[in-house]
C-alpha cells in the first residue's frame, strides 16, 4: 500500500467511526421519538421505519451507475449532506408528513453512504490489505455505534422534545463533519486482481447479473442478512421475550454481548480467517450460527432455570457477534474481487440492495413467527443457518483462485519473483 492509498484510508477510517457515532445517537430511540415524544402513534413510527427501508430500495439501484460514472467521493459527499439534512429536519418535524418526507431523505442518505464507503476502502486498497481494511471499518462502526447510543440514552427525555432535537442536530454535526473530513481525501487507484472477471460494461446490470458468482454470492447474502441481522431486534428479541421470559435489561445485556464480541474478537479472528479460503469461513459461520440458534432454542424450549435461560439467550447473541467478525474481512472483499475493474461501485450498490431486501423481510417475516410459534422459528432458523453453509461451499466451486483465496496467489507470485531471480544472482 502507498503512502497515499494509507492517508485515504485513515480518512475514511475516520468517516465510518464518524458516521456509525451519528447514527448511534438517533436509531434506537426513532420509534419513541415518533410515537410518544411527537405523539403521532404507533403507526407513524411503523411507517417510519418502513420508509427508511423503502428509500434504501429506490436510490442503491441509481448509486451504483453514479459511484461507477463519477466516482465514489462526489456521491459520498452528496449522500452525506441530504443524510444531514434529512436528519436535522427530523429533529424539527412536528407532523406526520413532515417526519415521512425527512425519513425518507435521510433513509436515502444513509442507504447510499454504505456502497460509496465500501468502494472508497477498494480503492484504497490492495488485495492483500483488503481484508483487514473491511475487517477496520466493520469494528469501528460498531465501536461508534456503541458509544453513540450510549451518549445518547444518557441525553434524550421522553418528556422534552427539545432533547431529541439536540439528538438530530448532533447527528447531523457528524454528518457535516464528516463532509469535511471526506473532503480533504486523495483518492488513489489501487491494482486489480488478475484473473477477476474484467468483461463488464459500465452501469449494466445486465451484466452483473450475468456473472454467475456474483449472483451466487448475492442469494447467499440475502440468506445471511436474513438469518442474522433480520431477526436482531424483530423475531429473536420476540422470541426472547415471549419463549423464554427474557427481560429488559437482559436484552440490552444480549446485545451489550454481541456488540462486545465483535470489538473484542475481531482481530482475533481476522488472523485466523484471513490465511483461510472466503468460502469455507463462510461456511463455518453457518455452522457458528446454527449453534446459536440451538441454544435459542434451548432458551426458549428446555427445561432449566430462568438464569440458564437468560445466559444461553446472552449466548446466542455473542455467537451471532463471532460470526459477524468472520464474515467483515471475508464477504465485502469477495464483492470487490468479483467485479471488474471501474465497477466496484455498482457490485457494492447491488449487494448493500440485497442486505436492505433481507433487512426488511427479515422482520416482518421473523417478528410473528418469533413471538407465537416458538419450536418452527428455532427450526426455520437453524435450517437456514445450514443453508448458508451448502451455499457458501457451491460458491467456492465456481470462485477462481484469486477471489477465493488471494494470499495463496499473492504468495506464489512473490515465490516466482524471486525463483526468477536467483539466476541473475548468481550470473552477476
């Protein structure tokens, strides 16, 4: 890596804590803010959420195209300033079209800073400092995440608007901030892959869909997104609460637990999986999760004490932050070395549309079937952790060797330079 693909990097390093902060301070108090401190009722709130979701859906389509036709930086900079006032305009929102409309611009916002972000880190990069880059961003966002939502549980009053007012205006700051960090970036063009696909056309979709591992790759990550980040706060805290007599403050325990996991096992695991093929890592985590679910099972369905309870439901939760870590260095560098070279963007646009469909089915499938059928969601969601194993090995069958397992080709090079050399040497 360059001296300058490392100071870019640092800034966008810098960019993902920023935004990941800002977003920590609003997103787990939004439905409050809307049902009880706006007053607008808890079908507004649902609305809101769901809006979000939907503006993520119509702009990613478009984001590719722009990130691939100007660059990622323009469109994260533009992103970054409609997430900001989308946020602020939030804040001051005193009417149910009001807050829609401001949902929807910083839904927008927020949808189309992931895959600027992610091809910025791509370009930034090099095959072999790829993984640990992704691996860098996936644990400061939830290290931001973290603290913002910490700083502000401690800010907010349910009985004082003007609190969550100063909540939006403080994440629209770090949105502002960000912009003139982001600003100030150099942007390089970092090598491709060899032997990655390289017969793309710019902005055809087309195309993409005709690259049989990228829409391998794509199902599977629905299934993952799905199977894990779908039932966070939907099927599995209803499950918890419902099956297993989960309180409160357990909950929040759980996901203390999950978040804990990834910042402290991730470098941790990135040594383990780094050297490791992207395949079968994530295969393993299908396996991981499957264990997570069992346990979620046996929080919900066995037979022992309330604490068991509580602490195999605490489990099932880190569990879910393991494989989380090993999936961070392994599935957004796998999307970046199946694109052809100028369509980072496009590839990245097109997979974070994937994580929103599966994110918004997620819920709404897993929430019923959490709270009143208790033995078929465990079941449903074991076999679905199964299933990302068998998907993650037929993927492997049709990834070259350069995508599946680039420190293995990046070393052989390295041993061919230098049995090349050896004759010289020895000439001179």
């Amino acid at each position: 890596m360059t001296r300058a693909m490392g100071a870019a990097m640092r800034r966008i390093h810098v960019g993902n804590a920023l935004s990941a902060f800002g977003l920590g301070f609003t997103v787990p108090y939004l439905y409050v803010y809307v049902a009880q401190v706006r007053g607008l009722g808890a079908m507004t709130a649902g609305l809101v959420l769901a809006v979000f979701a939907v503006a993520a859906l119509i702009v990613l389509p478009f984001a590719g195209r722009a990130i691939v036709r100007r660059g990622p930086l323009p469109v994260l900079l533009a992103a970054l300033v409609a997430a900001a006032l989308g946020a602020l305009s939030l804040g001051l929102a005193g009417n149910a079209g009001a807050v829609l409309l401001s949902a929807a611009v910083l839904g927008a916002g927020q949808a189309v800073m992931q895959p600027a972000l992610a091809t910025m880190i791509v370009d930034c990069s090099t095959a072999e400092t790829r993984s640990r880059a992704f691996a860098m961003q996936f644990f400061l966002q939830n290290l931001g995440l973290g603290v913002g939502g910490l700083i502000g549980g401690h800010l907010v009053d349910t009985t004082k608007v003007s609190s969550f007012t100063l909540l939006f205006a403080i994440e629209a700051g770090m949105f502002l901030l960000l912009v003139a960090v982001m600003a100030t970036v150099r942007m390089p063009h970092s090598p491709r892959i060899a032997d990655a696909p390289s017969d793309g056309v710019k902005g055809s979709w087309k195309r993409l869909l005709g690259n049989r591992a990228m829409v391998q790759l794509c199902v599977l990550g629905f299934v993952l997104f799905f199977a894990c980040y779908g039932q966070f706060e939907s099927g599995l805290s209803a499950y918890g609460v419902e099956a297993a007599g989960i309180s409160t403050s357990a909950l929040g325990t759980a996901l203390a637990a999950n978040t804990l996991m990834i910042v402290v096992a991730q470098f941790a695991v990135l040594k383990f999986v780094e050297r490791r093929r992207r395949s079968r890592v994530i295969a393993a985590v299908g396996l991981v999760w499957a264990v997570a679910w069992l346990a979620a099972g046996y929080a919900g369905l066995g037979h022992g004490s309330q604490e068991m309870a509580t602490a195999a439901f605490v489990s099932t939760y880190a569990l879910f932050g393991l494989g989380e870590a090993m999936l961070s260095p392994t599935v957004a560098p796998l999307v970046a070395d199946l694109a052809p070279e100028g369509m980072a963007g496009q590839y990245n646009s097109a997979f974070a549309l994937v994580k929103q469909l599966a994110l918004a089915v997620g819920p709404a499938v897993g929430g019923p079937l959490g709270a009143s059928l208790h033995a078929p969601y465990i079941v449903t969601f074991l076999l679905f952790s199964l299933g990302i194993t068998v998907l993650a090995l037929r993927l492997g069958r049709g990834l070259t060797a350069a995508q599946d397992q680039p420190w293995a080709v990046s070393a052989s090079r390295v041993v061919a330079r230098g049995a090349a050399a050896e004759p010289v040497a020895a000439e001179a």
